[in-house]
C-alpha cells in the first residue's frame, strides 16, 4: 500500500512553494518562500523514486534518512516523519531553509538525472519542521538520567548549538559561552531574514535554554574569562567559534570610508530587524538607502549583502565577480533570485583599486577573461590589459570570504596547535585537537563552509566528547 502512494514522479510535476513576487518582496525582510499546504506537501513528497542507492541522502553531510522521510510525509505520518528527521539533524527548519540543497540532495537525486525533475527535499522539510512547531511535537530535551560531568563549549552558532543539544541529550551538564548578546552566530547575525527569519533560530534557543543548557553571552574569551579558567571549570571543552576574521582587499584607496566588510553590514541589517539601535546604521555608514553599492564577492555571502541593499532601499546595486557565473561559488538559486530583486551581476571583474578620496566614490574594474583550470579544477582568471573602467559607488561591501582568528594569541593558549592555514588541528570524525580534553568542531576547523557542516562536526564532536567522559569516568572507578 505504501508504494503506491510514492513513485508519483512521472505523473506528478516538481512544484516548488509559491515565491513572492519580486517587487513585494524587496520591501521587506521576510521569507521569499510560502509554505507548502498540507496536500501539496504529500504529493511533492510522493515523487520520490525511493531508489534503492539514495543519492540524496549519500550526498548530504548529515546522511539523513531523506527517502523515509519522504513517504511518511506523504502517507500524512508527519510526526514520525519529523522524528526520523530530527534523529540524524539538530536543525532540520533551517536547513531546509538555507542548505544549498541545489548542490547536495535535491542536486543528486536520481529523478533529477533521468529529466523529471528532482523532489524538493528542502521544502519538505521545512515543512515537516515547521508543522513540527506548531503542533507541539517539538519538546524541551529530558535526558533519562542527569551526569555530573560538564562540558563548556565557546561559541553559539549551529556547530557548538547542535553538540549542547546532543550532550543534554546524554545528561551532560553544558554551559556555552558566546561574544554576541543573542546565540546563534551567523544563523542570527549574518544570514538575512528573508533566508531564514529569526524566530526560527531563537525558537531552537529557548528550547536548549528549557532543557538546561546554561548560556554565558556578551562574553569574550581572553578578555572576560580566560581559556584557562574554562578548562578549569569544566570536564571537557568544545571550541566551535567559527571563522570572522574577513579577508581583506589591499589596493589603492581601500582605506576610504564607505568601504565596509560584509560582517558589519549583514549584523547592522539583522540588529535593525531585531529593533536594536545600531548608530552605524542611522547614521548611514552600514545603510545602503539612496545609495550606488557595489558587492565584491560570488559567494553566498555577497548575495546575502546585495539582497539586503536592495531591501535598503539602495539606488542600484552592482555584484562584482573575477569569474563568470558557472564558476561562481554561491548558490544558482541565490543569484537567480537577486537579478529578478534587480541586482545587477558583472562577470569577469576584478578591482583594482578605489577612487574618490577620503570618501570612496567608485571602483576602479579590471576586465578578466577565464584562462586555464587551478588545482581545484577551476578556470583562473586573467587580466585583459587596456580595459579597465570605473563604477560609480557611495558604498562597497567586501565579500570575499572569512579567515580564522589567531586563536592560541586571542587568548593566550600554549600548546593548541593550529594549521598552517590558521584552523585549528583536529583528529578527523571527532574533533580532538592537541590539548587534552579540549575539542574543536565547524569552521574553525575546516574553514568557512555550510552549516550543515557545522551541524555534522559538533554532532560528531559531542559523540567523541561523550566517549571521553566514558573513560575518565571508567578510570576515575579503578
């Protein structure tokens, strides 16, 4: 019986969630995406193939059991369905939400290949998640049995939020320290509403909070609390700060004012929104309202930072990038969705430097031309000698990609061995750096990457962590 309500692909067409249209929603920070309806969400789930070698779940960093979930959802099981997808994703709402799915699940599944058009997983499970919500099913962690043993873990984005929700699972005791005033790292202050809106991530938050997770904000490690002290009051330390340090663009004039990294303008919009008073922002520094801006950058960073200026009210707004848009790093979906909000795209430019002065009033472009592939398999891009130009811009945001901080000198810690690229070393699959006790897990490992990623390292991490408190434990008893 349940086989005939799935397979529905040949006869059932891939539908998407209603997208607003685009001049409605350029005026605001809300999501782009409607909800799926009870009944369109069962015939869209009923198309998958449920092939026997899932690509879609093979190729997503958390292996989540997406076939299964899928026929649930659409026999209308959907609080078994939320269950199975919650055991393997700390976030499903938000990864349904900001996982570049395009790449991973949805790009991968097989009748995708064979031209019918791939299930839209992540919408799915958006709205698994989000009826999860709403009918109660999403409780407070109540561990079968408390332990004493605590672990502190430095940062609140997915990565250290996934390991505290997986080591309250367990009965451990978890305090987790964070710089910013509210948790969630860049799902809070770097992605915009109209991706992900922020009572999804504080929701996660109340809920962690409610199962005994102790939060300690506005706190600097190395200025408020040294390194030292937390390993002293804790059994184990997770270290899941992240990558903030921007990479920055050394040329003539850089130093004027109008030019801003991306981290300071997407945390003024999301503090806006928050209803926080954020001078730099009233004061026109970090607000693109009336203004020429130009993004320089092809991740997903830098469509984050042209959608919010055209939501600020920006004059135009320009998206510079040295290579053409097959080579770009950010999503198709993103990009596609910033030209229908009016943002213009420059292939194959590069700047050169800046002009006006003390005030920043254009970019000098260089022309680039693609030349022949890089060890990553990607063309490089060459100078075109003689055809440089300048646009005009009142505001340019960088948006080339973050970078560790130094963290061994931040906060005064021998012995913590870092890469030669800055992250910290970490054995593979479990986190453990050098220093015993102390674990590391998400971008300040591998580098910027998803947040899935991140969600998958702090579950692994948190697994690892547990065995280690297994033994001291076992050796504590002898």
């Amino acid at each position: 019986m349940a086989t005939q309500k799935m397979l529905k692909f040949v006869e059932v067409r891939r539908d998407m969630p209603t997208k607003r249209a685009a001049d409605e929603r350029k005026q605001d920070f809300n999501e782009i995406y409607a909800e799926y309806a009870k009944a369109k969400a069962e015939e869209q789930a009923s198309r998958c193939s449920q092939c026997g070698v899932p690509y879609c779940q093979s190729h997503c960093p958390l292996n989540n059991n997406i076939p299964d979930w899928l026929r649930m959802t659409a026999e209308g099981r959907l609080e078994e369905a939320y269950q199975l997808s919650q055991a393997t994703n700390t976030f499903p709402e938000i990864c349904g939400r900001i996982c570049p799915q395009d790449r991973l699940c949805e790009g991968n599944c097989v009748i995708e290949q064979s031209g019918h058009g791939t299930v839209t997983i992540g919408s799915v499970e958006k709205y698994i998640t989000d009826m999860a919500w709403e009918n109660g099913w999403v409780k407070p962690i109540a561990p079968a049995a408390e332990r004493s043993e605590s672990v502190a873990i430095i940062g609140a984005g997915p990565g250290g939020l996934a390991a505290a929700d997986m080591l309250r699972r367990a009965g451990v005791q978890v305090t987790v320290y964070d710089r910013y005033d509210r948790a969630g790292g860049l799902l809070t202050y770097g992605i915009p509403g109209f991706k992900l809106e922020k009572d999804v991530v504080m929701k996660r938050f109340d809920q962690l909070v409610q199962s005994g997770v102790e939060f300690v904000l506005n706190c600097n490690v190395g200025e408020d609390i040294t390194f030292d002290a937390i390993r002293g009051k804790h059994d184990a330390v997770l270290i899941a700060t992240g990558v903030y340090k921007t990479r920055d663009l050394v040329a003539p004039g850089s130093e004027a004012t109008g030019i801003v990294r991306a981290i300071d303008y997407l945390t003024a919009s999301n503090r806006r929104s928050f209803g926080d008073d954020v001078p730099e922002f009233d004061s026109g520094e970090l607000n693109a309202e009336g203004k020429n801006v130009i993004v320089i950058g092809g991740g997903d960073t830098a469509m984050d930072c042209v959608r919010t200026a055209i939501r600020q009210g920006a004059t135009s707004v320009k998206c510079l990038y040295r290579r053409d848009r097959a080579n770009m790093p950010g999503s198709q979906r993103e990009t596609q969705n910033a030209e229908e909000e009016g943002v213009e795209f420059v292939w194959l430019a590069a700047p050169k430097g800046f002009v006006g002065g003390d005030k920043v009033e254009g970019v000098e472009v260089q022309k680039m031309r693609l030349g022949a592939p890089d060890a990553s398999g990607r063309q490089m891009p060459e100078l075109i000698e003689g055809a440089d130009y300048v646009e005009k811009a009142d505001l340019v945001v960088k948006a080339l990609g973050f970078e560790p901080e130094d963290l061994p000198k931040l906060w005064g810690v021998d012995g913590l061995e870092v890469t030669r690229w800055g992250t910290i070393k970490a054995e593979f699959g479990t986190g453990k750096t050098s220093l015993d006790g102390v674990y590391a897990a998400g971008d300040i490992v591998r580098g910027a990457s998803l947040v899935v990623w991140a969600i998958r390292d702090g579950r692994d991490s948190a697994a690892a962590i547990l065995d280690y408190l297994n033994q001291s434990a076992s050796v504590a008893a002898e």
